[in-house]
C-alpha cells in the first residue's frame, strides 16, 4: 500500500475482519480423518486464532458463511452444523470462555462432517 491509498485488505483489518486463508486453515482442520488427529489439528488451528487475538464473534461469522456456501455438505449435515452455530452464538452472547467455545463448535461440526 503506498501512501495515501487504502486498499479493501487494509479496511478489513482494521475492520477486524479474518483473513479467509485463516478461516481456510480451520476448515481444512475439521475435514475428516481418524479421530485424534482431527482433535490435534482443530486444537492446533483454534489455539493459533485466539493467540493471534481474532474475534471469536466474528470467526463464527465468518465460519459460518463459509460452511453454509459449501455445495460439497449435503443437508442434514448442515442442519446439525447450524444447531451447533446457534448454541455457540448463545454461550458467546452469555460471556463464556472464547477458546473453550470455538474448541468445542469446531469439534461438533467436525463430528457433523465425518457424519458421527
């Protein structure tokens, strides 16, 4: 960016808004595989996005449109994923832990994925 010019990168930043190659890294950690490793990869990929100090509120947001836009999950599976988006928007809402939470929806919409 040179001086004086803002570009649509620079106003999400500052919007607070995830990169979607980051939001990409978790999605690719909840694709099925055996079980500890999808927990190891998920757990690796949600400790980054809270360390790197990223929204929770706004990476469920962002989580959510890309899981709901993604023609390759068939229906029920999505029905359960949105169940599980509208419990995690309810405990954010209530205060609770953003790490626990974000932990804990990943691994739901993992099992959803892997149709346990």
């Amino acid at each position: 960016v040179t001086a004086g010019s803002v570009s649509v990168r620079s106003v999400e930043e500052i919007a607070g808004v995830v990169p979607d190659r980051t939001v990409s890294r978790l999605v690719q950690a909840l694709q099925p595989n055996t079980r500890a490793s999808v927990y190891d990869a998920v757990s690796r990929v949600v400790q980054d996005l809270i360390a790197e100090g990223w929204s929770a509120t706004q990476l469920v947001s962002q989580l959510y449109e890309q899981i709901l836009m993604d023609d390759s999950i068939d229906n029920p599976k999505k029905n359960r994923i949105v169940m599980s988006f509208s419990q995690t928007d309810k405990r954010l809402i209530d205060g609770s832990d953003e790490h626990l939470t974000i932990l804990d929806l990943s691994l739901q919409i993992a099992g959803a994925l892997a149709g346990s």
